[in-house]
C-alpha cells in the first residue's frame, strides 16, 4: 500500500508487523551512461513479485546484515599484511554494485526524517508501508535510554531530536499511549516542551501547523533581491546554508501552513502533545529566541538577536511589492535547484524544503510533484536497524575514490588478475561520474563552475567539491598508470578539466575551501541563526580539502609535468604555505569532516609526503608523527579518537578508551606516508591492532568506537562504513611497502 499519510484509507500502523521481511528488500542502480549513474534505489518486494524476482546479491544482503559473519571467537589463520588488505578486497569486491561503485549508508543526522514525513504528510505524497514500519523500527532502535533523540545517532537527547521525531512517529502512525511515545513525551517535558526547539525545528513545525510562525524569527526571502555586491547578500553564504534558507524564505514569507491543519484531529492532538501548557496559552512572539540550552552549539549572538528585532519591525511594515519580489526571487532559485539536480537537490534538507513549496506554487499533481516525490527515494537507506534519510544522496563519488587508491597501494592486489574486472569497473565508474559540463543554469543562481569536477554523491547531483574533485582525480590517476595494466579511459584532456577547476578554487589564503571560494566576510557568522551548527555561514579553508588538492595537483604534475606547470607550482607552494601555518603548536590538524585531529593529520601527511616532505627533512612532520605517536594507545597498539574533539576542539579518546579500526588506519597511514622511521615499533603495534581485528572472512565488523567516524558542522555525526575497507587496506598496503610481502611473520 502506497497512500498519501493523511488518507483515510490508511493502514493503522497497530495492524502491521514490527519489522518488514528483510529478504524482500533490493538495492538497484541505473547503469553506466544513465543520468543517473550511482543512484541507490531501495525497494520492497510485493507479494506478487516475490515468486518472480530474484535472489537477493551478496550487495543486498551485505547491507542489510545478511550475510553470515564468520567470527567464532577464533579469527583463524594470522596473516600477513599483504595477505589481509588482499583477503578483504576479495570480500569487498563481491560486495561492489553491478556499476562499479561502492553503496554504502550514510546516515547519523536524526534531523532528516522530520522533513521527509511532514513535508510528505503536507504534500499529500503516497508513503509506501513498508517505509512507515521501518523508519519506526529505526528510530526505536535509534532512541535513548531517557527516552529522547539527539541532533545524530552519537549525540545527547535534544528538544530538536526529541520533539521532530516525536512528531514523525505520530504522523507515521503509531499512538500517543504506546510505551515508547509516552517515554519520549515524558522526556521532551522534561526538557521544556517544543517551545524550546531550535529554529528549524520550529519551520518544520510552523508547516506542519503545530507551532505558530509568530514565534520563528523573520527569514525575508527579500535579501535575495539586493544587489550582489552587499556584502551579507546570501549568495556569499555557504552554500548548505544559503540554499536552506531559499525555501525558508517562502514558506515564512507566506507563513505557508498545512491546508487541513485546524481541522486534522492529528494536528490538534499534537499541539497537546508536543507542549508543556496548553496551546492557546503560549506566548510566540517570546519564543522566538528560546533555543533549548541542551540543543545550542553556537548561541545567538547580541548582533543576531538585534538583527532580528529590527527585522521584526521591517516584517510588519514591508510593503506586498517587495514581499511579492522576493518570494518570485526564491522561488526561481529554487525551481532552477530543482532542474539542475534532477529534482534531487543539494542535501536532504533543502530538497524536502523544496517539495513544499513546489507543492503549494505548481499543485499536487505537477510535473515537478511526480520528480519531487520520486527523487524523495534517492536519499532513503534500508540497513539492518530500518530505514533511514541519509546526509547526502550517499557517499558513492568519495568511497570509491578511497578504495581505488588503496587498490593501486596495494601490491598484492595490483598482481591479481582475478580481481582485475572489479578495478576496470571502479575506472569505468569513476569516468563515468566525472562532470562534464557547467550547469544548465549557472550564474543566474549563483553555481560555482562544474566542468571537470567530481562531486561528493553521484552527477546528477552535480555539485562541484574542491576535494571530491581533487580524490576523484588521484584515483584516477593511480589507476591509470601502466603499471594497473588497465584500459584507460580519461583521456588527458578532462584531466586538464580538473586540475583547471582545481586551480580557480584556492582562497587568497592559499588554501581551499568544500564547494567554491570563500565569498563572504567572516562576520557573517555572528548572524548564524541555525544555534545547533557551527560554522555554517561562509566557507572556510579547511585543512582536508587543502591537503586533497595539493596531493591531485602534485599527482597530476608529476603525471603530466609540462602543463601550466607555473600555475601549478604556484598553487602548490601556497597551499603548502597554508598547510602548515594550519598546524597547531601540538604537530596535529583539526578536522572538520571526520573525527577529527586523526583523520585532518593523515590528509596533512599524504600531501606534504606527495610535496616532497618527509620526516627526515621536514621538522613540521616530525612533530605531526609526535603527536601521533603520543595518542597511540598503550592498552591495545591502536588509535581512537572520540567525537567530542570535534566539538570540544581538544583530542579526546573515545567514550571506551578502546582504539579502532578506522583510525588506526588514519594514523598508520599518516606516520607512512612520513616515512616514520619506526624506531620504537609504533607502526607496527599499530597495523597489528588492524590485523587482529579482521575477521576471518577478510572484513571488519563495526564497533561501537567505529559507528559514528564523521562529522560536520563541528556538532553532527554521520557514517561511513566503507571506511572499514578503504583505509584498512590502504594503510596494509602501504605497510607491505614498507615491510616487505611477508611481515609480519607467521611466528610472532
Ligand atoms: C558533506 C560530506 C562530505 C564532505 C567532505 C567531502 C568529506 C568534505 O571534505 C567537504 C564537505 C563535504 C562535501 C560535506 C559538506 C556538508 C554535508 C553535505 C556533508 C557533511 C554531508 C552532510 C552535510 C549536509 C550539510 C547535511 C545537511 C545539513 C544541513 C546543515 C543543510
């Protein structure tokens, strides 16, 4: 049954299983040459179909939990380095997509689904069953012991959390009275009612028609409509920010509310439910700036709160021509999203953001509806636990690139010719998932140039990111060597594509920011309304996006050392430059995008290592293996860092104290690539944490340390599980280059 969730010909939710039969679910993607390439369709078999479709892949039942795990206590033979990193390509490899590339989950945020659910409660967009059982079983599996959510899967209980997904798992269906509703509920009074929700929690509700848009600041959608060159025009915002707030612009211009919501029973249930007083006896106005203090990672500022009583003022007073311009304004930036993302959108939120106002301008049945609705799926992950919204469309660009680096490191990979199709296949993928051309509608929404990029997720999606572009084209070139014995098929012309787009992308500062240049003064980010991130109001440079580029453009210059070679030069040594004035008096780097001083210091490593830097000539990388090697463990040779150093901004170890896989990889990977001369046997303690920790299979299982290795936003944790194969066999790879085919030796 696939009804809209406001039907009353809806299943109760009460009359349907708790779990759906894991073995009807299916993973697809459109093929090569498809303008979709990459894309992760789940779907659920109908009865009928069940008798006629096909066994499940070992993809599916991979992602899905399926598969046997080998692990009896006893992990089997010791192998060797090279033995390991070849043992668990052989497994992953049969885990790769018929197109080459490598799917994965990409959850953690639990700010996601609310928009799916409402945005499809008010859009009247059919809700397959299957989903309403599993998104339920998942953030069953997802809540707290205290009853609540967090903003992620690693994160405190929060109001945000707590009352969107207590909204969700209202509007899916399930009763205000069950057990873990009246928990849930318990616990959001506790924390003082959805009054005190963070703003975009409060839009989503305003939609919805469960809070008032009198207590949600003003968003004027009007600021689009000043001349460019005002400094705090929001085209020189980050653009996750910037193409949020388009849609929120309309829908607070409009105060656009659910048609039905005064007379749903469901609505009016929830405005009981969801508050600590009754309804009509809340104050909004006053609750404009009432954030939860649980929830706030950056507060507002004096400037910000001033800002928004004056533009409460400017709200009363603004005359309907300049309302009618901006609302025109946003709603042609973000048709022309629309189009030029195959309706899919930069991230989840905007793209659900989207959906509604496409709804309430073009009407429920449009053209534009049917791809909204369609292009909903591409964001949706079934995993063991249920069914998730996931950070981006997926990971597929970023992980491929990662294995198809740690292939070509990996010498007993680079000799087996079994595994020679699988590599073809990621080539193929990866050429294929290049971007050829600018955008269809380029200045006149404010894109960054894409011709020769890689992105993040798949084409379609389509945005250029400095250091997508930057690893795609390192793979590549790896892969492409004589050496791979593989038939090459990015012709030297779009490799110049990229590193042309490279050379447009650094900062004055020498270094390079996620998706264009920064544009924006940094006072912007005394009026970052969002309270739960930080960070988010223009570019910034970032070591890791730095570190990318320099590695592809050092790569591509030794690959090719005659082209703008003075450009490149250039570029290199400035961004060298801001490098290391990056590093901080401890020899570390800060993440941005992973957990956090581990994984910033390996990408510093690999790129000063590919410009010439090593740790007999280079005191800088001297102190970065100190560091290291000073967070190593002692208990068990490993590495692992906790999430809190992202928010804290202090390396913290994980909650356990226990070390993990990923990052161990991070850091063994970062001290070879210095050349680290292992006097004291560090490395090798290190790979041996690694090696104990395969199973006997070749994979690795997730641990609780290893669940949550991303971030962004300083405050939000994401996944990703490919990792557990990526940088394991990267960093065994190299550690076989290092000490030699046959350590470490089957005796010890
Ligand atoms: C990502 C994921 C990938 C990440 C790297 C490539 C790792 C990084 O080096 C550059 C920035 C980038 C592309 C990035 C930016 C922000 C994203 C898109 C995400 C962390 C995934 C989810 C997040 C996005 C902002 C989530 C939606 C939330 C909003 C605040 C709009």
């Amino acid at each position: 049954q696939s009804v809209p969730l406001t039907s009353p010909d809806l299943t109760p939710l009460s009359s349907l299983p708790e779990k759906t039969d894991l073995a009807r679910w299916r993973l697809t993607t459109p093929g090569l040459g498809t303008p979709d390439v990459g894309r992760h369709l789940w779907s659920y078999l109908s009865d009928d179909e069940v008798g006629t479709a096909g066994e499940q892949t070992m993809e599916d039942r991979f992602h899905l939990g399926l598969l046997p795990t080998s692990s009896s206590g006893s992990k089997g033979e010791r192998r060797s380095a090279a033995k390991a990193a070849e043992d668990a390509f052989l497994y992953y490899q049969k885990v790769q997509s018929p197109d080459g590339h490598f799917a994965g989950e990409y959850g953690g945020p639990l700010f996601l689904l609310p928009g799916l659910v409402i945005a499809s409660y008010v859009t009247e967009t059919p809700f397959p069953t299957e989903w309403r059982i599993e998104i339920t079983r998942y953030l069953r599996n997802e809540q707290h012991s205290d009853g609540g959510w967090g903003l992620h899967i690693a994160g405190p209980s929060t109001v945000f959390g707590t009352a969107a997904n207590y909204v969700v798992l209202r509007l899916l269906g399930n009763g205000p009275d069950l057990p873990f509703m009246a928990k849930a509920r318990a616990k959001l009074h506790e924390l003082g009612g959805a009054t005190g929700i963070p703003s975009w929690g409060k839009l989503w509700l305003a939609v919805l028609g469960v809070y008032d848009w009198e207590g949600m600041n003003p968003i004027p959608p009007e600021l689009w409509c000043l001349p460019d060159g005002v400094p705090i025009h929001p085209w020189r915002w980050w653009i996750h920010t910037r193409m949020v707030y388009i849609p929120m612009g309309w829908l607070w211009g409009c105060k656009y509310t659910y048609h039905d919501a005064e007379t749903d029973s469901l609505i009016s249930a929830l405005r009981t439910e969801l508050y600590a007083k009754p309804y009509s006896s809340i104050n909004w106005p006053s609750q404009r700036n009432n954030i939860a203090s649980i929830d706030i990672f950056a507060p507002h500022t004096k400037v910000l709160n001033g800002l928004m009583s004056l533009l409460g003022i400017y709200a009363k007073f603004t005359p309907g021509v300049v309302r009618s311009a901006g609302l025109k304004q946003a709603y042609n930036l973000l048709c022309r999203e629309d189009e030029n993302t195959g309706y899919q959108c930069l991230g989840p939120v905007n793209k659900m953001l989207n959906q509604v106002v496409r709804y309430a301008v073009d009407g429920p049945n449009s053209p534009a509806m049917a791809k909204h609705r369609e292009k909903m799926r591409d964001f949706l992950w079934m995993s063991p636990s249920g069914l998730m919204m996931c950070g981006t469309n997926g990971s597929q660009l970023w992980d491929t690139s990662f294995i198809a680096q740690a292939v070509s490191s990996t010498s007993t990979l680079v000799r087996n010719p079994n595994i020679k199709p699988s590599i073809q296949a990621i080539l193929a993928w990866l050429d294929d998932t290049q971007i050829r051309e600018n955008p269809q509608h380029y200045r006149s929404c404010y894109r960054f140039s894409t011709k020769g990029a890689w992105p993040f997720s798949t084409k379609q999606q389509g945005y250029t990111v400095s250091d997508c572009t930057a690893e795609g084209l390192k793979a590549v070139l790896d892969l492409q060597q004589e050496s791979m014995g593989l038939e090459q098929l990015v012709d030297e012309g779009r490799l110049r594509d990229a590193v042309d787009l490279l050379l447009t992308m650094q900062n004055s500062s020498g270094g390079f920011a996620s998706y264009e240049t920064i544009n924006g003064p940094a006072v912007l980010e005394w009026i970052n309304p969002a309270e739960v991130f930080g960070d988010i109001m223009i570019e910034y440079c970032y070591p890791e996006c730095t570190t990318s580029v320099v590695g592809a453009l050092c790569k591509f210059r030794a690959h090719s050392p005659k082209y703008r070679r003075a450009d490149i030069d250039k570029c290199v040594s400035r961004a060298v430059a801001y490098i290391l004035s990056a590093q901080r008096k401890d020899g570390s780097w800060f993440g941005s995008w992973a957990v956090c001083f581990t994984y910033a210091t390996m990408f510093a490593l690999e790129c000063l290592h590919l410009a010439g830097y090593h740790y007999e000539n280079s005191e800088p990388v001297r102190r970065a293996c100190a560091f290291l090697v000073s967070k190593q463990n002692a208990e068990d040779g490993g590495w692992g860092e906790g999430f809190e150093s992202c928010v804290r901004g202090e390396w913290t170890p994980t909650e356990s104290g226990r070390s993990e896989v990923v990052q161990t990889s991070w850091a063994l990977l970062g001290l070879l690539h210095a050349q680290y001369p292992d006097e004291d046997g560090s490395l090798r303690r290190g790979a041996e944490f690694v090696l104990r920790g395969q199973e006997e299979d070749g994979s690795w299982k997730e641990t609780p340390e290893g669940r949550c290795v991303g971030v962004f936003n300083r405050n939000c944790g994401i996944v990703y599980p490919n990792y557990r194969f990526s940088f394991t066999i990267w960093a065994l790879g190299k550690a076989t280059q290092r000490f030699g085919e046959s350590w470490p030796p089957a005796s010890t």
